[in-house]
C-alpha cells in the first residue's frame, strides 16, 4: 500500500504541468487527507496539487522525517516581497482587469492565490525607483530640521494607491518600511549616496519616521515595522547611507525610540537589516541595554555570509524576533539553481534559524529590468516581469508560494529533524493543520517517510523538486 502512493505521488508529480510559467494553478478535487504540492527545477511542476492517503505506518526502506509537534518555537509573521516604488509604477500601469486578476493571485487568501502576507516598502526612494527621492528634499545649501516640508506626494501617486488596493484583498497583510537615505541635507556629504546622518539631525531623522507612520496612517495603512536603515555597511548603492553599530544604538536610544514613545507609535524597531556575515552588528546594538529596550528584533539578508548568523544572534539575545528581509533573483540566474537555492537557504534555511519572516526582493519589474535609479540594480528580476499589462511569474514567485500559500501568519514552527539530503522545515498553522516543506536535491527520486504523532505519510519527490506537504 506505501509503496502504491509513493508511486502515485510520483506519477502524478512529473505528469502535471505544463512548462509555461503563466498557466493558473491548478487545484484538482480533493481526494485525499494529505495535499502535496510540488515545484520542480526544470518547471514540470509549478506550484501543481495532489493528494495522498496516509500510509498504515513507517516504510523501513526509507527514511523518516520526523516532526516533533511538542516542540513549538518561533511564531510566524509572514512571507512575500518588497513592494518597491518600480513595482508599484508597473502595477499601476497595468490594465485595471489584468491589474486586480494579478493582486488576486499574489494577496488572495483562498483558491490560487500564493497568500503574500508580508510586505517590505522603501521609506522614499529605494534603487528600484525610477528617481531619487526622500520625503523632504530641498535645494542645495538649505535644512529643514522642523520638516516644514516633509510630504509623501511622490508616494501617493502609485505606491499607496497599490497599497490600498492589496489591502482591499488582505486587511491584515503586514508592512515593514527601511529607508535607503535620509534627505541629503541631513547627511555629512550632502549626497543620496554613502555618507553618515549628521549628529544634529539625529532627532530630526527620529521624527521623519514619525511623520512618515503617521502620513500612511492617514491614509488607513498601518506600518508595523521600519529599520532604521537599509543595508548599514554599504554605502555604494544610489541611495544609501552607512551607519555604524554605535551609530545605530545611539539613533534608537536616544532619538527613535523616545520619538516614538512619545508619539504613541506602536510600530517595532528593527536593527540591522543587512548581511549575514556579521552578526556581531545587531548583539553590539542589543548588548546596549537602553537602545535594546526600544528593539523589536534584528533583520537580515544572506548577499554574503549565511542563515548560521540568525542563530547566533539568537543565542545572545533570546528574547528579540529574527526577520529575513531581502534576497535578490537576477537576471543572469537560472530557474534550476535559484529554486533550489533559495528554497533550501531562505525559505527552510531562515525558518530552522529562528527568522519569522522570509522576503525576496522586489515584487515586479519590467522587460529591461527597470525602472532603477542611476547607479541602482540594473539585473534585479521581480516575481513578475510586467509588460504594459502582461504579467509573466518569475522564479521567486514559486519560492515564495512554496511557503506563503500554506504557512499564514499565526503559524509556529515545529521541531523536525533532518535526515540525509531532505532538507525541510515544519509548522502548525492556526487551524491545527501541519505543513512540512521539502527539498530533494539530488537528481533522482528519493522516497522517504513523514511522522507526527500517530500519522504516518509515505512520499517520494522527483529529483530537484521542493514540496509541501499539508495535512
């Protein structure tokens, strides 16, 4: 009997889909307890259902993957994208049909909608922006430290009016906001690029962000986040600005933070928001005990160092959350090695290091890999590449679906061990199902086992295939 449905899931597995990234998902009826549904690196299957039966218990020619429903650890916050001002450009662009089928299809939270419950926003312009912008730019030789002049107008022409349209879909969608650069007047060398945040404008740039939450409040969108800064340690983007460790805990403790306190602000701090090969940035921030006081967690990408740093940020300070913010696709990628890699890496690999959050960067841009500023990312490939109002999924679609389709915010993670070359992740959703994610890297069949508790599930997965498993 197991070895009729490791067969069946295999059949049914490399029969089911054409290669055209822009075919719907395909839902079959339900006939069994346990949803399978797999993508393969070769794009035989995307995103493609079926089910199995459970199996009258372990298989002992394979191995088992066994999940450990007592252990419950971090809770879940969401999966998704970076909504950048270029996306936002793209999607307004579009058709209003094609528009709101697309929306559907990122943000629904039933039928063939992946279920993106997260969203990371640029505070002004990021480098996928078609301009350099903050929100109080003024002309050269001139401040503002009041920010008479503060307005998020540029904002309210595509990327808020988007907003409002995802948050007509999802209401509880959550967004993170992190600036690239302050205005240039409040910078020591007066540029959208590099430079430090003048120690004057410490307070003024504390109450930019007030400003900024309370603007978007003003038009019913809650921020639930912001870092204070995009990538601290690199200074070559356009914009960017660098800010040490020290800086940091002195802008939380004694500007952020209070502004916010006083404010009444309920938005969390996140610290660090940059690569995994130096961890030692957010504990230095956090062994700070006033700057740790006002600090939610800390937040990574993996463009150098890997997921190992999550942890050991999490052995120094327990208590803060963990979040994974960005990993690009680009053009130069392939479907085969970016699959497999970031699923392992960014979608398991982050979970089992304690991170709440997996984003890719950005959601959409357009045939040219535009619109970027001068001196932006000129390869940096979105979910969708949109084309007046054709949408075609790229890669990090399927990444993100792989996980965001089946694992809603309110999930906890599980305890699962990880036997051979199947390396995976587990959760308990908030309707009691369990989910377990599937890598199999190798370039063969591998069939192996899946326990919790008294239910047992045998399963194959073709080679290079991730799959997910409901039940």
């Amino acid at each position: 009997m197991t070895k009729f449905f490791a067969i069946l899931l295999l059949v049914s597995t490399l029969g089911c889909k054409s290669k055209s990234e822009d075919d719907p998902i395909i839902t079959p009826p339900v006939i069994g307890p346990v949803e399978v549904w797999t993508t393969s690196a070769d794009q035989t299957s995307l995103l493609y259902k079926k089910t199995l039966e459970f199996a009258a218990g372990k298989d002992d020619r394979f191995q088992t993957i066994q999940i450990d429903t007592a252990q419950q650890l971090q809770p879940i916050e969401g999966f998704g994208f970076t909504l950048t001002g270029g996306s936002a450009t793209l999607l307004k662009g579009m058709g209003t049909t094609e528009r709101v089928a697309l929306l559907d299809e990122f943000f629904e939270t039933e039928g063939n909608s992946i279920g993106v419950s997260y969203l990371r926003l640029s505070i002004g312009a990021s480098d996928l922006d078609a301009e350099v912008f903050s929100y109080d730019d003024l002309p050269a030789g001139q401040t503002d430290p009041t920010l008479e002049h503060f307005s998020i107008a540029k904002d309210e022409v595509h990327l808020i009016p988007i907003l409002k349209e995802i948050l007509a879909i999802n209401p509880a969608i959550k967004l993170m906001g992190s600036p690239w650069s302050p205005p240039t007047w409040m910078k020591t060398n007066g540029s959208s690029k590099g430079g430090n945040l003048k120690t004057e404008f410490y307070g003024a740039y504390a109450q930019y962000f007030v400003k900024y939450i309370q603007a978007y409040k003003t038009h019913g969108i809650n921020i639930d986040a912001v870092t204070p800064q995009n990538e601290p340690h690199h200074g070559g983007n356009n914009p960017s600005m660098e800010m040490s460790s020290t800086q940091q805990a002195d802008f939380i403790k004694n500007h952020l933070g209070p502004a916010f306190q006083a404010a009444g602000i309920s938005t969390k701090i996140i610290i660090w928001d940059h690569n995994c090969d130096e961890p030692n940035y957010p504990i230095e921030v956090l062994n700070d005990p006033a700057a740790k006081a006002f600090v939610h967690g800390s937040a990574f990408h993996m463009y150098a160092g890997d997921e190992g740093a999550l942890s050991t940020v999490h052995a120094a300070h327990p208590d803060k959350a963990l979040y994974f913010t960005e990993q690009w696709t680009g053009k130069n990628g392939n479907f085969d090695g970016d699959l497999q890699w970031h699923i392992r890496h960014i979608i398991i690999g982050t979970m089992r290091n304690w991170s709440r959050v997996a984003l890719e960067w950005n959601l959409a841009n357009d045939p040219s890999y535009g619109p970027h500023t001068p001196g932006g990312c000129t390869e940096c490939k979105g979910a969708v590449t949109i084309n007046g109002s054709t949408a075609t999924k790229n890669v990090s679609y399927y990444i993100i679906g792989q996980a965001s389709k089946f694992v809603p915010a309110g999930s906890v993670r599980l305890g699962s061990n990880v036997p051979g070359q199947f390396a995976n992740v587990a959760f308990q959703r908030p309707d009691g199902k369990k989910v377990l994610i599937v890598l199999n890297e190798t370039t063969d069949i591998q069939s192996f086992n899946i326990n919790a508790g008294s239910r047992w599930i045998t399963a194959s997965l073709p080679g290079k295939t991730a799959g997910t498993f409901v039940w």
